[in-house]
C-alpha cells in the first residue's frame, strides 16, 4: 500500500474544526430536553459553620418552585468516594463527602441545598427564600496555618487537620550522603493554588424514564462518572444508568470525576419525572469545581566536589482543601515519584503530607503532581548552578542520566526507557541563541531592562490510564465506525484516530466515524487523562485496525478468489497486487455480516511513558516597574513518535500558555480572616491572553518508546510542565545578575518583582 497521505505523521488540520467553527458543536447547555426544570445549588457563605435549617415551607411555596433538596432529603445517597488512594501505604481515613451538608459546612460554597424550579429565576428566588441559622466557627486556610498548634480543626477525625503521611525512598542513604556532601543547595518554594478556567463550566441533564437514569453532562469519561455515581453514590446497578458526553469545552483533569450536581439532578429528575437541567455560572464554578496544585515544598541538593548531585531530598506539604475529592492523595503521590527529574541521582528521600483546611477541595489539573515535581527540581538545580557558580547548562549536562544508562531506575523506583536529555538541551540553546544572550543582555541594559535566561529539561510519567479498548466495524458505504471509550475535550480526536486508521486502511477522514462519550454505545472506557489517549486509546485503535484490515483481506479474498497473501488494501479498495482486480470496501462489508466486518482490540499498558524535553525561555524585566515581556521561547521535545505534527505543536502551546500563566499571573487567594474566595471570578483571577504568549519555537527530537506500540509518549500536560520552571528561572536569572536576588514565588507579577528589586537595592544599602 502506498503511504497514506492522511496517516500517522502527515500534518492535517482537525477535521472537527468546521462543525465547531460554524458554531454547530453541541455542549451540555445546547441539550435539548423536553421541557427542562432548571436548578441551582444554595452554597454556604461561611468558611466553616453549624447551620440549622429553620424554615424550608417559604422556599418550597415560591411560584414556579417544584423540589427543594436537603440532606435530610437524600439519605440514600452514599458520599463522592476518594478512589485515588497511594499504593504501598496505609489506608487513609477519608471523610465523608456528602452530596448536601448536613449540619456543618467547611467551605465558602459547601452545598447545602438543591432548588428546582420552571425558571432558573425561580429557582433563585427558591434558594433565597431559605431560612437558615448558621453559628460560624473558626476556620483556617493554608496549609502551614492549619498544621499549627491550635490551629482550628476541619475535621474531629483528624487531630492537627493531618490527612496522609507518605514517604519514599531511602531515608538512611540519604542523610548519609548529605553528611559527605562537599556543599548543598536549597529552595523552598510555593507552588500556587490555581482555578481550571475550561471554556466550558460543568453542567447535566438528568433524565429518568421510570427505569433508568440518563445523564447528560461534560465529562473527561462517561464511563467513568457511571461507575462512581452508580456503586458509590446512588447505589444502583451500572445498567440502570445511561451517561453520555457531548462536545467538550475542556476538562484539564478536573472534569474527569463526579460531583455532586450530578447525583442531585438525578435524584430530582426521578422524583418529578421530569428533565432537570443545571448549568454552573463562572463564578459557580470557582466555588464548585475543584483546584489544583497549592503545595510547599522543600528541596535539597547534596553535591560532592565535582558538581555531581549524589542526594535529594524533599518535603512536600499538600493542601487539600476540605474534603477529600476523588484523586486528591494520589495527585501529589505522582509528583513524588517524578521528583529526582532527568538526572543522576543515586539516593533519594521523600515525605508528603496532605492537610485539610477550609477551602474549596483540591484535584487534578493538567500534569496531577508532575508539573510540582518538574518546578521544584529545575528551581534548585539552578540555585545548585548558582552555588557552584557554573551556567545553567553547564550542571546540567553533567547530572543528566545518559541515553546508554536506558533503561534507568531512578531513586523513586521509576523506570525510564528512553531518553536523550543532551540532545534535546543543545539543540533548544541553539534555536534560542544561547551563545548570544550576553551580548543581548548587556544591549537590554542599555535600554534599562534587565536579561534573563531560564532553562526547565522535564520528564513526566503518563500515558497509562488504560485498559482502553476501541472496536472498528466496516460500515456498508465502505467507511468505518469507531467505538472508544476515550474522550474529548478540545485536543482533536476525530482527527488522530482517522490519522491511525488510514495508516492501514487508507480512508480519507471523513470515512472514518468516531462514537464516544455514550455508555450506551461504548461497552467500555478508561476516559482522558494523563495525556492517555493516544498512547492507550491510540495504540487500542492501531490493533484494531491491523486485525480488521486482515479481515477485510479475508473476505475480499472469497470474492475475488485469490489468497489473502496476494492482496494489497489502498485507498478504500482491495486489489490482487500486479493487477487491476479489485473490490471496493462497501462490497466487501456486502457480502460479510457485522460480526465479520467487526475488529477489537484491547491495550493494558504495564508501564507509563516517559516525555521529555527542554524549555528554554528569556525575559526583559522594566526594573521601574516590574513588567517582564518573554522575548524569546524554545522548545524540544521528546514524545516518541508525532502522529500529527499540527496538533502536537497546539497541544505543546497551550500547555505552555497555561505554565506561563501560573509563573506570571494565576493566583487563587483566600481571605485568611473570613476564609472567602477573593478571587472568585475573572475580574479577579487573571488568565494569560494572546499577548502574554510568546512566539513559540517548536521542534521535536523523537526516542521511540518501548513500551507503546506505538511508540508514542503522552504529550497533553508537557507544555505545561517544562513551562513553570523555564519562566520563572529566566526571571530569577536576571534578577540574580542584577540585583543579587536569588528567590521570587510564582506569580512572578510585577508588583511581586519590583518588591524583590526594591527590597534587595535597600539591603545592599543598608
């Protein structure tokens, strides 16, 4: 078969772009349901209170109000399970996660009542019409606050507010190794809470027929949500419920679980036999949805006499906001594995813990625990840099792990396969001109600014949420049908999997028909997330394909009676090689049942994929007034194999618009006398723009996976990890230079750098 021009590699725009462009997509919010109740959540004002219900009767007499909800209303549901436990360690005791509150809240926006009603107006008018007696008590917010003596508890379970414990490593060696040590180098930095700002807020649609449950809501995975709400929540048999998934206007991880609007419309939905439909606000949403990152973390380098790291060390506080939600414990976990980064480090020793605290629970947001990781590494291998007074590039190289040391356990117990850091650094200071910068840096001081140059080398484990299964079938117009349980949510999809499929088949994209998102339609799914979908639902999709392209060949092979050996499949026909007898695909499909015309394949992956690569950044900072400008951005990196060289370079871009938005601008800050949420919209949460974008350089320096198939390495989260670091360094590298200062937390904003500036001018004169 000659190659084919829409197959793996080939640089084809996203053949779902048109519909979505023309405005023809369809969201939660465009379901269109016969009729549908609309409902609001009533939230807490409180960060932490008692509260009595004093008078529902007002509410449940307002026109148009058909359901009030509280908890006394739904003791039968269970609490939004914690499945994201820590392996190797002792059970958490989680606390219970009710749907509504029932007489105590933890947060500003614990839910504590459900309002349904014809009108959203109504509904509104519902939920202010309760009575309710709230006895405030004291409360705390972050981390290093809630772990201190006295600190108010969030939960009576756990005394200091202390909800995990875990450690990894060899604590013994590595203390051993710090005592040896030649110098050590140290950084403790914050890794700040952050709001995942999708397009898109969560909303369902519950429908309920008498039998069974449908749910219409954005997900990362309709299977998913079924398996918790069904076994954990509502208790009912998973073939009870139908869930389905429409487009998508992101996820970023946090739309991968249930929460408690979902279980809440059901139930209402059963007891008015009526579609009930909610959809959350933007300022909702910030109270609703849960955050991500918000660590402390300690580092420490043990360095011997000739620049090599011989020990880490690390201590890790996680905030975990209130509740446990889904996968809390596990995010920082994964970080903790990845912390040793690209080098050599022979021991190393590991502590997390995770603490409540009376704000809005914390989850996954793109990368989950490897962007933690990825900073905390790179910030203090580059105050190493500083301690050995050696570039940046320079301790680098000589701590990397070496391609001929593949496959590499590291400290932490990871195994990486392939990788080739060296390489990928060079040629990322080649494009960004390292060998100029001096005479650039020292041309910006002449206009009054200040020059800086930051490097992040970064590796992350992903691509392993599977079993992933993908079903093909050859339709009768000689086209194909995909059933995958992967979802959507902006990275393109239709068109990858088309891409897969004309690797082998030949078909156009319009011939290939992706069905996903309906538990209906997909017997089984593992969803998106951990940049997953490609290398478990790619590689799934590849077998698939290979297994129903030997079966067309078979039945082909009855028709035009020849061997199955002697034919050759191109471009949607099927010929004896050397000749012009041929059978087109719809012919085939004909003459074949769909049992016969239909392939599976299942990919378990054993092992994570590993991504690498290097972010190279330079700012310009106005030392008057605090304002960076990024003047320059390369990146290499390594993700194995590029299926679709357009699509890689979009998903690496807006990783890294999104790591440059937590390094400069994102902020989620809590008021610590009243526990509020001062940022609770985007009048107060800032979010970078196009003009904060720099003019990316992009190129790729591919070391095939051998653990994948396809030998693909998950690629969604990196620009989001390599980003953080890189930024951030190259400030600190111009502040370094010209001003002595040798620390600054993210958000880097310009009055944050201007304090630093000033702060250090005054030391220096004092």
């Amino acid at each position: 078969m000659a190659v084919p021009k829409f197959g793996i590699g080939q640089p084809m725009t996203r053949k779902e772009d048109d519909r979505l462009l023309r405005g023809a997509g369809r969201y939660v919010a465009d379901v269109a349901a016969d009729k549908p109740l609309q409902a609001v959540v009533l939230r807490s004002p409180h960060a932490h209170a008692r509260f009595r219900l004093v008078d529902l009767a007002a509410a449940r007499a307002k026109p148009g109000v058909r359901l009030v909800l509280t908890a006394a209303d739904i003791p039968h549901l269970g609490p939004l399970p914690c499945p994201g436990v820590i392996p190797s360690t002792p059970e958490i005791s989680v606390p219970a996660y009710p749907i509504l509150a029932t007489d105590t809240v933890r947060y500003v926006g614990d839910a504590v009542a459900f309002v349904v009603a014809d009108t959203l107006e109504a509904a509104r008018d519902g939920a202010e019409a309760i009575v309710i007696d709230w006895q405030p008590l004291p409360h705390v917010v972050g981390a290093e606050a809630a772990l201190a003596k006295g600190a108010p508890q969030i939960w009576p379970s756990h005394p200091g507010n202390l909800v995990l414990h875990a450690e990894e490593g060899d604590a013994e060696a590595t203390r051993a190794a710090f005592k040896s040590a030649a110098r050590t180098a140290e950084v403790t930095i914050v890794n700040q809470r952050l709001v995942t700002n999708y397009m898109e807020t969560r909303g369902v649609v519950a429908e309920y027929d008498g039998e069974r449950y449908t749910l219409t809501l954005g997900s990362q995975g309709s299977h998913i949500i079924r398996e918790i709400m069904c076994d954990n929540v509502l208790k009912i048999p998973q073939d009870k419920m139908r869930v389905v998934t429409p487009d998508v206007g992101g996820g970023f991880g946090t739309k991968l679980f249930p929460y408690r609007e979902y279980a809440l419309t059901a139930v209402a939905a059963e007891k008015l036999r009526r579609p009930v439909r909610w959809i959350g606000e933007r300022s909702e949403h910030f109270l609703s949805c849960s955050h991500g990152r918000d660590n402390i973390s300690t580092a420490r380098l043990a360095i011997d006499d000739k620049g090599r790291f011989t020990a880490l060390e690390i201590d890790t506080l996680a905030d975990m906001g209130a509740y446990l939600s889904a996968y809390a414990p596990y995010i920082p976990w994964l970080g903790v594995g990845m912390a040793p980064g690209v080098y050599d480090i022979p021991v190393c020793h590991v502590r997390l813990r995770g603490v409540f605290t009376n704000t809005v629970p914390v989850d996954a947001y793109r990368g989950a625990g490897r962007p933690e990781a990825s900073y905390l590494i790179e910030r203090v291998v580059d105050e190493a840099a500083r301690q050995l007074d050696v570039a940046q590039d320079v301790v680098r190289r000589r701590n990397f792990i070496k391609p001929k040391a593949m496959p590499y356990r590291t400290a932490t117990g990871k195994i990486y396969d392939t990788g080739n850091f060296a390489a990928h650094l060079a040629r990322a200071q080649e494009m960004i001109g390292w060998d100029g910068f001096k005479k650039r840096a020292v041309e910006a001081k002449r206009r009054g600014k200040l020059r800086g140059i930051g490097i992040a080398t970064y590796i992350e484990a992903c691509g392993n949420m599977g079993p992933e299964t993908a079903t093909l079938t050859l339709d009768t117009d000689g086209g194909v049908n995909l059933l995958i349980g992967s979802q959507s949510t902006g990275q393109g999809h239709d068109t990858a999997y088309a891409q897969i499929v004309a690797e082998q088949l030949g078909l156009p994209p319009e011939r290939v028909r992706m069905h996903q998102g309906d538990t209906d339609r997909v017997a089984t799914g593992g969803g998106t997330g951990g940049s997953s979908s490609i290398p478990c639902g790619g590689a799934s999709l590849e077998g698939a394909t290979r297994k129903l392209a030997d079966r067309i060949k078979k039945l082909a092979a009855d028709a035009l009676e020849a061997s199955a050996g002697d034919l050759e499949i191109d471009a949607g026909t099927v010929r004896i090689a050397g000749t012009d007898r041929q059978i087109s695909f719809a012919d085939v499909a004909k003459k074949a049942t769909k049992e016969e015309r239909t392939a599976d394949d299942t990919w378990t992956p054993e092992q994570p994929t590993f991504p690498n690569g290097t972010h190279i950044a330079e700012v310009e900072i106005d030392p008057d007034t605090g304002a960076i400008e990024i003047v320059g951005y390369a990146i290499v990196d390594d993700f194995g194999m590029t299926l679709n060289p357009i699509m890689l370079e979009g998903q690496v871009h807006g990783g890294s618009v999104q790591g440059i938005g937590q390094a400069l601008m994102e902020e989620t800050v809590f008021d610590a006398a009243s526990g509020q949420l001062m940022s609770a919209s985007l009048m107060d949460y800032a979010l970078p723009r196009a003009l904060n974008a720099p003019g990316f350089q992009f190129e790729t320096i591919n070391v095939p996976c051998k653990t994948n198939p396809l030998g693909v390495k998950g690629a969604g989260e990196a620009g989001a990890i390599g980003s953080c670091p890189a930024v951030i360094n190259a400030i600190l590298d111009a502040l370094w230079r010209n001003c002595g200062v040798r620390h600054i937390d993210m958000p880097a904003t310009p009055q944050r750098v201007w304090a630093a500036i000033a702060a250090a001018k005054g030391s220096r004169l004092a």
